[in-house]
C-alpha cells in the first residue's frame, strides 16, 4: 500500500439537504481557548471530543466540514441523526459512500458546538495515522476558523481560539497583515511564484494547513506556471478519492507580501487527481504547511485578513527525501529479545560476603513493537539503487533498532544530511537483508 501524505483540499460534498444553524462558542466572558498540538510531517494533531469520544483530528483549513475516517483503535462514537450521502476528494478513483450526521457535541476545551454536522467516511483504506505513527481520527477546519480568530503560533505548538467580540489586535512590527479572500468556505492569499526563469507570476493560492507538502501549484502556461525542467515523478499522496500522482521540483522563490522563501519545493499534480475541481476559478495552487510552519499566523476569516510573522523556521531550508524512501506503520510484530538476570551468587566458603560472584542467565523476552515497512520509494533514489523494495519490512537504521523510535524519528535518521551513509537491515521473506547507500540531493 503507498504511503499517505496528507492532502485533504477541496473537498466536495454531493448533498442537497438543509443543515441547521451551527457553531462553536466559549464560555461568557472567556477571551480564548489555548490548545497545544502535536506537529508530525508539517501537520497540526488536536485533541477533539465528540458526543462524549476523545479523538484526534488535523486542523485543516481546506475542509468544509469534518470528517471522522479512523475508528480503529476506539470501542465506538456515536454519530446522531445519520444519512447516506456520496463525498468526494482529491485522488484519481471514485466519489464514496459516507455518513451525513448533524446535531453531534463537539468539544475542543472549553470550545463547545452542540450541533455540529459531519461526514464519516467507513472505508477503512481512509487510514491517515499509518504515514504519520500516532492515531488520527479525522479532520476538521472551516467551522473553526469561521467562529474564532485563530491564531497559530507554530513555534510554541499552540493554538490560541479567540473569540472576535472580545479580541484586540496587538501591533507588531515585525509581523504584515495581508488580504484573505474566503470562497466556497475556503480561505485564499495571493502571493508571487519566482520561476526558473526569472519571472514573477501572480498566483492566488488556497491556504491549506491539511496539506503537509509546501507549495502545489497547477501547470497553468497561459499564465507562465510551467514545470520546471529539473523535474521527476512521483507519488504525491492520497486524497480521499484516491491516489495523488504528479511532478515535483523547486521554484527559485516564492513571495507572500514582503516576506520570500528561497528555492522552495514545488509539485504539480497531475490533471486527473484535481479533474472534480471544476470550478477554480483563478486559484493557481495550494499553500501547505511547510510553508505556513515558517510563520506564526493569526487568521480572521470575519475581516477576511491574515496576519503573518517569521518565526524560528522561517530560514530552515527545503529539502526533499534524500533517501527516496517512504515508510508506513503495518500494525504489530513480536520480536525476542535476551535479557540477563541475575540468578544467584556465590559467597565465600565462611558465608560472609567479600568479593563474591554473581551467576546470570540470559533468556529471551517476547515484546509486541509497530511493524514499520516500505510504502514507497523514488525511482533512480539512493534507495532504490541500493536493493531496497517496496513491502520491506525495517530492522534497524545505522545500527540502531527502529523499534525503539518514532516513525518521524526513523524517517529523520534516513534523510539526515547529504553525503551521509545509511545501513538499513531489513526483512525480506523471512530473511534479513543489510543494504548500503549514501544520502544526495535530487536537484
């Protein structure tokens, strides 16, 4: 199965029915709501309850309404006032059968809707927490960012929910406020595209926290976005709908009011994973969260404005997958491991205790770790020249035993710098394999 990268823009629903009026709201008097998230490959991890279930959900400012799409690891969550409806996503496959629910109690602190609409998607190939190693329930954005002034500070991994009657906007030099345009319960910025080149192209891009990529932007020539010729193809992610395919490559910089990134990474996704989107209107693109990490940002949806700031990332350059390796959770395996005891101790022949000997056993200790195996692997990648296959299942890395780490953290040792040599033992058949190769960069 390939990996997921997250890409949850432009969802569309297929309904007709009436939803009732709706809305979060904090307590009286309450200014804000101050939520920390857990950041994994660029995306922000929440903490969501729902009718009384404690869930984890992407903050994704490019779905209309959320969507509950893993309930794997939880006894049940009720779901009130259920219909069938057909949803669709990004990805090259067809729309799917989903659950329209309205009137469910959504809690995030003390945030509370009591009457919130959702989708849950019962496809259990609609499985997000396998690319990114922790439990991911589902996703949720609009709503949020329609009732509060959301202000996310990516340095500090807080959210701060703030209620507009009751918000002060404080003055910061260093920060810009820029135009944001909401369309069809989306959010849009205009920035500038620096081509290969030399050109600047206006573009106006859909602002996408649910997108763990940096920049997409559409093969539009008419308008002078064309792919670079330093390109390759590859597997960009999976949207509800089915797999994301495309190019990816650098743009020489890309300017969003006076502040601009350098080399950025750009994909261009193939025609067929965006065909649904029939009406773009003049949207070039897609800005993702490794380009939004770079700042703390303060949306208000209601004065339609965001507010930008550099923080600590801002100059951390881009930098693709050196390995051309992708890796994915695969459920559970037992392994042994040997453990000394200490098993008794011989003292001396008066019974008294000198310097004495201590007798161990070894004796080994069955331990149940996450599966970790190779969704995907780039096509002429170090990887890929080296032997590795998709379906290996990952040992170790450098010598260091990958049960012991997170996925994110394993995902680290492989793409650690250029020029660097990685040994990975895998298991291929039953049989252990040690593959060697040196990390380099695809432009």
């Amino acid at each position: 199965m390939k990996d997921f990268k997250l890409f949850f823009t432009g969802i569309l629903f297929c309904l007709s029915t009436g939803i009732m009026a709706q809305g979060f709201r904090l307590p009286p008097n309450q200014k804000y709501q101050k939520i920390k998230f857990e950041l994994i490959n660029n995306l922000m991890l929440i903490p969501v309850e729902i009718n009384g279930s404690k869930l984890t959900f992407v903050l994704d400012s490019g779905v209309s309404k959320p969507i509950l799409f893993n309930l794997a690891d939880q006894d049940s969550v009720q779901a009130n006032n259920v219909s069938e409806v057909t949803i669709r996503g990004l990805g090259d496959g067809e729309p799917l059968k989903a659950l329209s629910s309205i009137g469910n109690a959504f809690k995030i602190g003390k945030a509370k809707n009591y009457n919130q609409h959702m989708y849950v998607v019962l496809d259990k190939g609609i499985n997000f927490s396998t690319s990114l190693g922790v439990p991911v329930h589902g996703i949720l954005g609009y709503d949020l960012f329609r009732d509060f002034i959301v202000e996310i500070n990516y340095a500090a991994k807080s959210i701060k929910l703030h209620n507009p009657e009751l918000y002060s906007d404080k003055p910061d030099k260093k920060s810009q406020t820029l135009p944001l345009s909401i369309r069809g319960k989306k959010a849009y910025v205009e920035a500038t595209v620096l081509t290969e080149d030399s050109k600047n192209v206006p573009v106006k891009l859909l602002v996408d926290t649910g997108s763990s990529d940096a920049l997409w932007l559409f093969h539009l020539p008419e308008k002078g976005l064309h792919v670079p010729e330093k390109h390759y193809e590859d597997y960009l992610g999976r949207g509800l709908s089915g797999d994301i395919f495309g190019k990816r490559s650098k743009v020489n910089g890309i300017r969003i009011g006076d502040f601009e990134l350098k080399d950025a990474k750009a994909a261009f996704p193939y025609k067929e994973a965006i065909g649904f989107l029939k009406n773009m209107g003049d949207r070039s693109g897609s800005l993702g969260g490794e380009i939004l990490r770079r700042f703390n940002i303060v949306f208000d949806y209601s004065r339609g404005t965001v507010k930008l700031k550099k923080n600590g990332n801002f100059k951390t350059p881009f930098q693709y997958n050196l390995a051309g390796i992708e890796l994915q959770h695969n459920g559970l395996r037992y392994i042994a491991e040997s453990i000394a005891n200490a098993n008794g101790v011989v003292q001396q022949k008066d019974g008294s205790f000198g310097d004495v000997q201590i007798l161990f056993e070894n004796r080994a200790r069955l331990s149940l770790v996450p599966e970790i195996v190779v969704s995907s692997i780039r096509a002429g990648s170090p990887a890929a020249e080296a032997g590795l296959k998709e379906g290996d299942i990952i040992l170790a890395v450098n010598g260091k035993k990958i049960y012991r780490y997170k996925l994110q953290e394993i995902l680290k040792m492989l793409n650690e710098k250029e020029g660097k040599r990685i040994r990975v033992l895998i298991e291929r058949y039953n049989r252990d394999l040690l593959f060697t190769f040196v990390l380099k960069k695809v432009f």
